[in-house]
C-alpha cells in the first residue's frame, strides 16, 4: 500500500476508531470521543450541498454539489502537500492566497509525521528548487531554463512526461504530467533527504524508481567554495578554475573544498578574460543581476564594462535573457 497524503499527520488519532465527516461545510476528522482530529477549517458561507470526493488524479476535494464547473473546489488536499508530488500537482507560490506549496518528508520510513527535511521553491533571482534540513540548504535543482531545471540534464529524457513552470501575475509553480493515462507516477522526498520518481510497473504490481537526486557528493550544496567547481571523476572532487588557486591549501588536501579559490594575480579589469565553463549547474542566482530582455552578446559586453563582474551566463531553451553575479 502507498500513501500520497496523510491528513493528521502532526495529529494522530489515539486508537483505531475514528469518524470522518462533513459538519458545517467542513471536512472533520473525530475521534472515539468526537474530539475534532483534523478539519479543512473553512470560513464563510455554510451550504448544505458539500461534497467529498476523491478525484481519478489522487486529489481529496470538497466541493458544492450545486456548482456545475468540476474543477471549482472549496477545498483541495492538493493545496496542502506532504511528501509526494503527483500528476497536476503545483508546488510553488500562490500569489494570489500567498500559500507556499512544498514537501514535507515523513519523520521516517513508517512515521508519516513531519520530518525535518523540505523542498521548497525560491524565487529570489531565477526560480530554484532546494531541499532544506530545518533551516539549512543542502541541495538545489539549478533554475528553469524554459525545457528543465538546468542541475537536471536528463529531465527531456523523460518522454512520458511533460514538465511545466509557470511564473505569471498569479502564481510561480512547476508542476508535471504523464502523457500515458495507463502510467502513473509519484515524486517523493523521502526521510534521507533524497528526491526519487516512481512509476508504476502493472507486470510486476510494484513502484519502479527511474530518477533520484542527489546522485553523489558533488550534488551537495555548496560542496566546493567561490572560484570553484566540483567534478567526482577528479580528486580532490574540488577544483580551481583557471587563473585560480585554493584558499586555503591544507583544507584542500584533507578534500574540504567549502572555502574555495583565490586569484593568482591581481584582477586587471579591462585586461582580464572570462573562462568559459561548460555543463555546469548554474551557480544560485539570488544575489545575481538579472536581465529578461537582452541576449548573449549584450550580456557579454555589460559585463565585459563591469568591472565589478564575477561571471555571467545566458539562459537559452525559451528562458530567461542575461545573469550577471557581482559577488563571490
């Protein structure tokens, strides 16, 4: 058996006997003294046409039977995640409630409770997906470049699969579907901390895992410091780029690359040149300078004229114009 959503999941019920009904337009779970459990907890209008359903793509609805538009609900478990992200689901921001959808792991492999570990959407700078444990980052997608997220090469591979980010007036999401209606298929974040997509293999009537992250020490954020990159073929795993040497030597030979690289010689600005780096995730671009409207070449020279300019790159695929980082 397989739990996409546990609605009391901070909340248990003290023993096996409880009642899930509909009193007062909402949604109440009770227990054995009809103490509520778990509500939606909706204000406002009371009707008393409300309807439970459980839609064919997995989302727990209330709605009013007397409103004839399917897809207008008062109530949906698909606003409120926990740690599996199906089919038409969105994680995200809504702007227009300003709710927050993320993941949320179980506490463990059978404790459906809330863990410590969440992946969430940021959207300062370019849209970036990070896995936190509490308040610390230790993971991140990379941004959406119109086609996936650019820590995630393989996402076009996934022929049954179309992914899609939205970013409008109204709301900054991603959210998939499948295009086999006989396929289904689950993302999790599981209690260790890793990301893994599941379909469902009828022949063999089990979950099959085709995708996880991080795949190795180099997904880790942070795992190489400024002025470097990480590469698990090499060792240390942690190398300077070019014109650049470690920070701090001794922490670099015990493989603490964390503090990164510093020039070789001084920066003459106007005389210097970039080094172009090739199938990297790109660097977190919150404290970047973005620029929509212009391309390569122009992204090239305003950098070029600044002499405060650590790097740039130029988001192809239907994405975003010109990010210049002014900062380590």
């Amino acid at each position: 058996r397989t739990y996409a959503w546990v609605a009391n999941r901070d909340n248990p019920l003290s023993s096996s006997i409880g009642t899930l009904k509909i009193l007062d337009s909402n949604l109440m779970l009770l227990d054995q003294s009809d103490t509520t459990v778990w509500s939606t907890n909706l204000t406002g209008a009371v009707s008393s046409s409300v309807v439970a359903e459980l839609l064919s793509n997995g989302n727990f609805v209330l709605r009013d039977a007397k409103t004839n538009d399917p897809d207008v609900f008062l109530w949906q478990s698909f606003d409120f995640p926990t740690d599996t992200l199906l089919p038409h689901m969105k994680l995200g921001w809504d702007l227009k409630t300003g709710r927050h959808r993320s993941l949320k792991s179980w506490r463990s492999l059978y404790d459906p409770s809330s863990g410590d570990l969440s992946y969430k959407l940021e959207t300062r700078g370019l849209p970036d997906f990070f896995i936190w444990k509490t308040d610390v980052r230790v993971y991140r997608s990379g941004p959406w470049d119109g086609i996936r997220f650019s820590g995630i090469p393989e996402m076009p591979r996934w022929n049954f699969i179309v992914n899609n980010f939205t970013e409008n007036r109204e709301e900054i999401t991603y959210s998939y579907r499948v295009t086999d209606h006989n396929t289904y298929s689950r993302l999790i974040l599981s209690s260790s901390g890793v990301l893994q997509q599941f379909t469902w293999s009828p022949n063999e009537q089990e979950w099959s895992m085709f995708w996880t992250s991080p795949k190795d020490l180099c997904d880790t954020y942070r795992k190489c410091g400024p002025y470097s990159y990480c590469d698990t073929n090499t060792s240390p795993m942690c190398n300077c780029i070019r014109g650049f040497r470690p920070k701090f030597p001794q922490a670099w030979i015990l493989r603490d690359g964390s503090s990164g690289c510093v020039r070789k010689t001084r920066l003459s600005c106007g005389r210097d040149r970039f080094v172009q780096l090739n199938n990297m995730k790109m660097p977190d671009t919150m404290q970047a300078v973005l620029d929509r409207r212009i391309g390569a070449k122009e992204c090239r020279k305003r950098c070029f004229r600044d002499c405060n300019c650590t790097g740039f790159t130029n988001i192809r695929n239907g994405g975003w114009g010109c990010v210049i980082w002014t900062v380590e």
